[in-house]
C-alpha cells in the first residue's frame, strides 16, 4: 500500500520500508512484506531484493483522477499483480502484443476490483470500494447510504463493510461464495438474486471502462478465485461478450508473477526503480 507508484519492480531499501511501516497509503497485512524481505535480503549479504506491481500502481491521467471535490482525487487501487500477470499470460496465448492494444481485467476474489491496461499502462481503474459487493466486501456504496451508515451506526462501522463486513457476509452472514452457488443451483431465489448482483454490478463495472478507451478493447479478462465459478462468469460474459473477446483465467498467478518479474530485472529486461524521496 504504498503512494502512486509505476508498475514494474521497485528496489527495496530502507526509505521503502520505512514509508510502508509508517507512511502507507492504507493499513495492510501486506505492508509487512517489504519489510521482512529487507530483513532476509541483509541478513543474505545484501542481495537484492524488490516489490513488484504494487496494488498502488497509478498511471491515470488527469481526467481520471477527478472525483467531483476538490482535494480529494480518486486513487488507483487494484489486484495489479495478478492482474497484469494473467494478460500477458493470455496475451501469450492468443498472440497479441499487449503494448499496443488496450484490455480490461476483472479480479473476483474476497474483494473485486478492476483495471484498464492501455498500451501496457494501468490507466483506469474500479477499486474495491468503488464497484462491485464482493464476499467480504460492501463495493460502491452510494453517498447518501454511506452518510446515513456513519450517522446511524459510526464511521468505524461504515469502514468496517468496507473491508471484512460488507457484501455476502451482511447479506447472508457468511463470506462463502461456494456454498451461496450451492444454495442458488439448488432454486434458493435470494442465493440467485445475490449471485446476479455481483454479476450486474461487474458487468456495469466493465462497461464503464470500457468506454474510456472508447470500446477499443481487445480483451475483457475475468480471473480470481471467484472466476471459477460457471454460475457468476457465465452471468457476467452474457452481459459482456458484446464489447469484446471474454478469457477466463480463474485463480491466481501472484507467486509466478513475484518470481517472473524478479528474473526479468535480473536478466536486465525490466530496470526496477528506486521509490522517490
């Protein structure tokens, strides 16, 4: 969770460590990697060590960034390492370069977000807390439902829905997206509503990034643990397959792109940076 960074790999030093311990951009478990990897690093004779393709990747233009208040501009947050790893990966199998086209990821897991790669550049995105409810999370939540949450109840509580109490777990009580499929296969009518919002509310999500490239999409990419579900990426392709090509790629690549980008910068394909002062 650091500050708006580039993708690619970024050097790991004392200053890097030192801004994610103290200085995040949001408090995560994940925050605490950087670290430990520092700690291995020197205890290893200074090798070398990286992050790479921080969920902070930020390569929105101006436009982008506006969110209707002053001062408060919208921020760029996404699965960014598994999902820059799964379109290269079907960029690699469909045989297209992806420095010259423009493709939309969707990363269905405990939380959703998405991302519009242009060009090889993250330049648009749908944050977890900006699209579709997930497993644990509330998504979008519109201001005056928002206002009215940290009236009645807190601010705390409202963050709370926001990062571990929202979404199927306030609807049903549970974060168990494999036994609400159960429940929706079996006819229960409120697992199938449910299910149907995720997909609506990712499908309007594609939708509108979609639109920033005006329908230049080359590829609309659904991947996370929740791409394995038929029920929810069927609901969503149906809705979607008019815009562009749909590739499932459930689950996630996050230890192979770790490694991937790591051996890139070791065989000088990639330069990775240093985070600036």
């Amino acid at each position: 969770m650091l500050p708006p960074v580039r993708h690619g790999a970024y050097i790991i030093d004392e200053f890097l460590v030192e801004t994610l311990l103290e200085r995040p951009a949001e408090q995560h478990a994940s925050n605490l990697g950087a670290g430990i990897a520092w700690q291995i690093a020197k205890d290893g004779g200074n090798v070398p060590a990286f992050i790479y393709d921080s969920v902070s990747v930020d390569e929105m233009n101006g436009v982008a960034r506006l969110s209707g208040i002053k001062g408060y501009d919208r921020r760029s947050f996404s699965h960014v390492l598994n999902s820059r790893a799964v379109a290269r990966a079907v960029a690699d199998r469909e045989a297209f370069d992806l420095g010259n086209v423009n493709v939309v990821v969707a990363h269905l897991g405990g939380g959703i977000s998405l991302n519009l790669q242009s060009k090889g550049e993250i330049i648009d995105v749908v944050t977890a807390d900006d699209g579709a409810y997930s497993p644990e999370r509330a998504g979008g939540l519109p201001v005056f439902v928002a206002a009215r949450i940290a009236r009645e109840e807190s601010a705390e509580a409202l963050y709370q829905y926001e990062i571990g109490k929202g979404g199927l777990i306030s609807y049903t009580g549970s974060n168990d997206a494999i036994g609400l499929e159960r429940r929706a296969l079996a006819g229960d009518e409120y697992a199938q509503l449910l299910y149907e919002g995720i997909a609506y509310q990712v499908a309007k999500s594609i939708g509108g990034l979609a639109t920033v490239v005006r329908g230049d999409v080359r590829a609309i990419i659904l991947t996370g643990g929740m791409a394995r579900s038929t029920l929810l990426t069927d609901a969503i392709t149906e809705r979607i397959s008019f815009m562009a090509p749909v590739y499932l790629f459930p689950g996630e690549l996050e230890m192979q792109a770790l490694a991937a980008g790591g051996y890139r910068v070791m065989r000088g394909e990639e330069t990775a940076r240093t985070l600036p002062r």
